[in-house]
C-alpha cells in the first residue's frame, strides 16, 4: 500500500504547512498515465484554497520538503498537481515486505470493531431466483473485504419469513395441495400453489359476479389465515413452520453452490414479539403520530417531508419498518455493532431513508449504510424460461456450469473428469458472480453468457486462467526464489510490481464506498500486466532475470489469488 507507506511523512508536512490543522489532508492517488508518475498528491489546491494563495506556490514549498525513501523524484504539474515518481529499488523492496504480511498489507481499520452485514434476506415460500442474486454477491463481497481488513462481521440473512405470502400459502395448501407431488418436490409444489393462488385470485376483465365474490373470498380467506398465524394459531404455527424448513433447505442449497455462509438468520419472525413495544415506544417519544387509526411517523427532512411512513396500520399489525426498528433495536443490544450494512436493490431507498432518520430521532450512533443496487437485466432468450415464471439461481447456475464444462472439455480434455467437473463449477458459478460484481453496482447490469464465460476481456475465465497459468509457470520452475531477488529493470516488471501493491488500495476502496467492481478493475488491471510480463519476456529463460521474474510471477499469484478470494470467487490452480 504506497498511500499508507506514504501517510505519516506526508501528514507532517501537511501539518508543517497547515499548523491549526484546519485543511484536512488527502492521500496519494495513482495517476492514470505514467508521464505524471505513479500517484499524485493534491492537496496542495486543498490548503491554496483555504489560504487564498496560488496552488503552484503552495506545490512548489511542499515539493521542496518532500523527502522520503520510495519517492525518486517529485513535480509541480499545471496548476499545482504534486506527481511523484517512485523508485524502483524502492517498490521492490515494498513487495517483498506486502509478501511478508496477511492480507496483502490491507490496513487492519476494522480491528477491534464489529460490523453487521445484511444481505441476500430472501422472501421464503418461493424458490430463490435471480432477483435474490445481486444482494447476494455484492453482499458477500463486502463481507469478505470487512473480514479482510479485520472487522467482526456478523453476516445476517434477514429473510422475509412473515408476510403476507403465508396466508395465502395456508388457503392454497389446505384446497389444492398434492401430497405426491409435494413428497417428490417439496418447493417445487409449494411454488405452484403460490403461483396457483395468485392466478385463481387475479381479477380479469369479464369476472362475473359470482366469480369476482368467489375471488374476493379466497383473499379473505388468506388474509384471515396470516392474521391467526401471527396470533399464534398452533395449526397454522405448525404448516408454517414446515413450509419454512421447505424453503431453507432449498436455501441452503443454492447457498453452498455460491459458497456464501451466514452467521445468523434471523428474519422478519424473529423479531414478532417486538415491534408493539417499538410503536409503543415511538409513541411515548412524540416520533409517532394518530392518523386515522393507524400511527404514522412524519418527517422534517426535505428529501422526506411528503412521505410520512406508517409503522401501525389501523388493524393493529405493524408493517416491514416497524419490523426493521426492533431489528436495528436488536442487533445494537445483541452485538453493539460500529457499522450496520443493508444490502437490497433499488428500490428499497425510501425506506431505508425513513429508517435512518427515526434511527437519529433515537439518537442511535451506529453509523448505518444502505448499499443499494440496479436492477438485473437478461437478454431476450438468453434462457428459456417456463411461462410466466422467474429465471431461478439453480437454473442459472446448472445453465453456466454446462456451458463453462463444454469449454472446458474442448480446451483441456486430457483432464481426469472429476477435475473438469470442478473446473466447470468455479468457472460456471464465478463467472455469474464476477459478471455482477465487476459493474458499478448503482447500474443496472445486463448479463449475456458469450461475454461472460469469455476466456478474454474482463472476465471470470479471463482472472482464473491468468491466475492458473501462473501457478503452472511457477511449477515448472520447480522453485520460487526469494521475493528479495525481484529487480524492476523492465518497464513491464515495474507495472506489475505497482499493480500487486495497488490491489488492497483498491479493496479498502472497495470496502469503503461499497463497490466490488473498483477491486475487481484492479484485479483485471493485474491479470493483464501478468500477461504482459508473461508473452514478452523470456521468464524460465530469462538468464540473469530469472529469479527475479519468477518471484515477481510468486507476488502476482499471491494477488490474483488473494484479490479473487476477497470478491468471494473459488480459484483453482489448473485449468
Ligand atoms: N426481504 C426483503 C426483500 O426481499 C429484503 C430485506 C432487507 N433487509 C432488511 N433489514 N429489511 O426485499
């Protein structure tokens, strides 16, 4: 990590420049083109500004002071950019120390604190489809990257185990259920009564009457049924709690295959027996309000003010804020987290904008982020689908491992099948993740199966074969020299020398703005600069360059490998 090797020398002269301290400073940033150097300081424009005085000059005394090991050379640019150019010797040196540490020389900013991450949180009684993808991916990541940097991370599956969708359940199950059916599929038959519900209670243009009234009962019915289960009813309690074991088994399948584990699942019905006392206190605190017998929260905030949220409807059920309340309640109480993390698409901002503000109205210090996300797009045909159902994970997946097992048997078919087999299934399942986890996760993404299970470009196959051919250069070499023998003599050593040392930079980034796809640029940006090193220069032929190569190829592997792990993808050491 350049920044950080650079920090303290920096801060004292920031400090120097600036003795009250007032203009806050700002770390290195690499340049984007290396005729400005390797990273850029600037906050030469920071400390003008607040002075009044002209940038260049203020550049220019700073420059002046500027001494340290790894800077060979520094410059004033245009209005008053510092670049600095970094010496070789230097850089290597800084590689073989990151070799040395865990986490490639991650900053530890975590240690000592607790973070509660919630993500994936399903509705249960469907099977998971790829609307539950994205939350499921980016979250992980962020859990990974937090453990990484040494937080606590307690990883929260808050499924949606309490709505609405059980009444309806309950109805469909007592009329329609097929019990042969339903012992050879379980989820598959609980899927199509919902389904079923869903058509049989529809409104369609021409109902009759008695047809409409038929209809209308159905969701009484349903509607009656939620409200005895939530009170407790023991039959109700009981198809409840079976349909649940149904949906977490199905779950946890999908879960093994992208190799995400929580530490807790504690949805929706965890937390029943305490939303009335969240309204009662709400209440007692003025935040809540009467509204035509329901209890609503207003708020002052601009972004807020014409959308009050009701946390009591007005047959005395609460409602997914409520909910939220005595969960953000809880995980203070149960494990006083420093940061809690939410994870959900979109379309959840409001509401997390209206949890928030009653959090401060609770003068709650946790410092609360909701990471939000685009919507997943499939092209048209990029899978069949059954009629008028969701794309599921399961198929999804099965679809991209046989893919990824007919490239695979057409590139390496002298592998023993087992090992083409689990090649298949890092590939297949990697390359959905890594498809979703390298865009701007506040975009929409848009999947197509030709550009993701491409051996080029910024892909999954790309990253693992990389990584792969690495592993296999360095086994023929048959030893790996010490990381002190690495030289940066060629332009092309020196770029992948300052790629492995930027990849935790760009993780903390990562971690930091909750962005995935800034690691996995720095990942492509190695991949690529390993590449380079490896088609242009002789390596295992390299005569006087030879250790030196193979113990820059040692520190690359090390990255690819470390960087892929902490996006949560599987990596594997053959292909
Ligand atoms: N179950 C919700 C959904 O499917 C997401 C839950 C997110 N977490 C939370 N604490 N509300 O949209």
């Amino acid at each position: 990590m350049i920044p950080a090797l650079l920090a303290d020398t920096l801060a004292v002269l920031a400090n120097a420049a600036d003795p009250d301290g007032t203009t806050p400073n700002e770390p290195v940033a690499p340049t984007g083109n290396p005729a400005h150097g390797d990273y850029q300081w600037n906050f030469a424009f920071r400390l003008a500004k607040a002075r009044k005085q002209n940038p260049r000059a203020v550049a220019e005394s700073l420059v002046g002071q500027l001494h340290h090991p790894l800077i060979r050379k520094a410059e004033v640019a245009g209005p008053g950019f510092i670049n600095l150019f970094l010496d070789d010797a230097a850089v290597a040196r800084a590689l073989a120390e990151q070799r040395e540490v865990p986490q490639l020389g991650l900053p530890q900013g975590g240690s000592g604190k607790t973070v509660v991450i919630d993500y994936s949180s399903p509705n249960v009684a469907k099977r998971m489809h790829i609307g539950h993808m994205r939350s499921t991916h980016i979250g992980h990541a962020l859990d990974r990257l937090h453990r990484a940097a040494g937080y606590s991370v307690i990883a929260d599956n808050h499924i949606g185990d309490w709505g609405t969708q059980f009444g309806k359940l309950i109805v469909a199950w007592r009329y329609w259920h097929d019990g042969a059916a339903y012992a050879a599929d379980a989820i598959g038959e609980l899927e199509r009564l919902y389904v079923l519900f869903g058509t049989r209670t529809k409104a369609v243009d021409g109902d009759d009457d008695e047809t409409k009234a038929s209809k209308q009962a159905l969701i009484d019915a349903a509607r009656t049924e939620t409200v005895k289960l939530q009170k407790g009813d023991p039959d109700n309690l009981a198809l409840w709690q079976q349909f649940m074991d149904v949906s977490m088994a199905e779950f946890n399948a999908v879960y093994a295959r992208m190799g995400v584990k929580f530490d807790v699942t504690l949805g929706e019905s965890h937390y029943r027996d305490m939303t009335d006392k969240v309204v009662e206190d709400l209440r007692r605190d003025g935040i809540a309000e009467a509204s035509d017998g329901a209890w609503i929260v207003r708020f002052e905030e601009n972004s807020l003010k014409n959308s009050p949220v009701i946390v009591q409807k007005r047959d005395g059920a609460s409602n997914y804020t409520t909910t939220d309340l005595a969960c953000l309640r809880y995980r203070i109480a149960q494990w006083n987290p420093d940061r809690i993390l939410i994870v959900t698409d979109m379309r959840q901002q409001l509401v997390f904008n209206q949890l928030f503000a009653i959090a401060r109205r609770w003068s709650i210090q946790t410092e609360l982020i909701h990471t939000w996300f685009g919507m997943l797009v499939l092209p048209e045909g990029a899978m069949s689908t059954r009629a008028g159902n969701v794309i599921r994970l399961v198929d999804l997946f099965d679809e991209a491992v046989s893919r990824a097992r007919a490239i695979v048997d057409e590139k390496a078919p002298h592998l023993p099948d087992a090992e083409r087999a689990d090649i298949a299934d890092a590939v297949g399942i990697g390359s959905i993740r890594y498809a979703d986890l390298c865009q701007h996760p506040q975009t929409d993404v848009t999947f197509t199966w030709e550009k993701m299970l491409s051996f080029e470009g910024n892909t999954a196959p790309y990253l693992l074969y990389s990584y792969a051919r690495c592993c296999s250069l360095l086994a023929k070499a048959g030893e790996i020299p010490d990381v002190r023998a690495i030289r940066l003599e060629h332009p092309l050593e020196r770029e992948l020398a300052l790629s492995i040392l930027r990849l935790p930079e760009s993780a903390l980034a990562a971690l930091n703005l909750s962005r995935p796809n800034l690691l996995a640029d720095q990942i492509y940006d190695l991949a690529n600069r390993v590449n380079r090193v490896y088609h242009d220069l002789p390596v295992l032929t390299g005569g006087d360059a030879r250790a030196s190569r193979l113990a820059l190829l040692d520190c690359a592997r090390n990255a690819l490998r470390t960087g892929m792990e902490w996006l949560g993808l599987r990596v594997i050491d053959r292909m």
